[in-house]
C-alpha cells in the first residue's frame, strides 16, 4: 500500500494511529466541503496518502460519513458529560457548559462547523444520528435543572426539558457567533442571557 506525501512517502503509523490521522484529516474537509460532497480523496489529499489507504480504514462513503459524526458526536456529549459531573449550583454549571462550549470553537472550529451542517441535514442518512446525540446532551442538562430546582437556584416554572432543548439551541447561536467573528461582549452578554432565561430569573438567588 502507497502512502505519499508529496513527492515522497507518509511515514508509516500504526493502524489505530493511521486511522485517527486520517479522521483527524477528514473533518477539515467535512467542515469545507458538507455532509454531502466530502470525499475519500480530499480526505487523502489532506492527509498526504494515497486515496486507497484512506479506503483501507473506511472502505465506503458511508463508513467515512459515520466516523466523521461519531467523532464530532462523542466530542460535544464529552463536554457535557465533563461539565455536567459536578456538585456546583446549578446555575454555575450552564454558565460552565456554555463557556465550554464556547471555548470549544475557538480551539476545534471543524467540529463546530461539522455539528452545525449535521444540525441541519434533515435526512435519513444522518438525521436520526443526529438526534440520538442531540437528545444524550438534552437529558444531561434537564437533569441538572433538575437539580437546581431541588435545590432552589432555578426556578420551578422551568419545565427541565424544555430549557435543555432551549439551552441547544443557543448553543446553535453561540456556535454561529463565535464563527462570524462577533465582538467578545456581545458574545459575554448573550451567554449570560442565556443562563438567567434557563434559571427563570434566578440565576443570581442564594440557594434555598
């Protein structure tokens, strides 16, 4: 199997590395290029392989689309997993995850623009990934809400799920914001907007 580079060879990897290099390599051009038009030869072209090594690991287009989501998928569930595993009130915990998140873009850009593409591919192929992932973080931050709401520091009147599906889809805002170059204050007050709203005002009240 020939793996240039350039005009020479790739160096030779160990196959779980070879693969996670090549994975690594293919989201940029997920994030170029969408869902629908990404390519096992662009991926190579980035990789600087040959176009069969990259059908080695991901012998159909099919392969490669899912390793591509399965990747961006454990990404964002990792972060809400991470942030939601804590004592703090509730409220700090949004402001955590939000602020995460946020700082998630400015350091793996691709994956924002991937999840944003995949957000929005209404189709049988990749829809119902979609919302598997989508439903995995909801139930993480309901239950935090939960949470805050025996503990007093959200309010009772917000309905749990309803705020985690809100709290996604701010992170669609934020994700669009952050990518459109949009000043830091702006991108401050909004997030804390976000976290009073999901509180139901009590973002800042002493824990009953």
């Amino acid at each position: 199997m020939s793996e240039t580079y350039g005009l020479g060879r790739a160096r030779r990897l160990p196959p779980e590395e070879r693969r996670a290099q090549l994975l690594e390599c293919a989201l940029p051009v997920f994030a170029r290029r969408g869902l629908g038009a990404a390519r096992h030869a662009e991926v190579a072209a980035e990789a600087g392989v040959s176009v069969p090594t990259v059908f080695v690991y991901f012998p159909t287009r099919t392969a490669l689309v899912d390793a591509v989501l399965d990747e961006v998928g454990r990404f964002y569930t990792g972060i809400a997993e991470s942030v939601h595993d804590s004592s703090a009130p509730a409220p700090a915990v949004l402001q955590a995850h939000i602020d995460a998140f946020a700082a998630s873009i400015d350091a793996k850009p691709d994956h924002a623009r991937v999840w944003l593409s995949w957000s929005s591919a209404v189709r049988d192929d990749v829809w119902p990934r979609y919302q598997l992932m989508e439903d995995a973080v909801v139930a993480i931050i309901a239950g935090t809400l939960s949470r805050g709401q025996r503990e007093g520091s959200i309010s009772r009147d917000v309905n749990p799920d309803d705020g985690a599906r809100i709290a996604v889809g701010a992170g669609h805002m934020i994700a669009q914001m952050k990518l459109s170059g949009r000043p830091q204050a702006e991108m401050e007050r909004f997030r804390g907007a976000v976290v009073r709203s999901l509180a139901g005002g009590l973002a800042h009240a002493p824990l009953g």
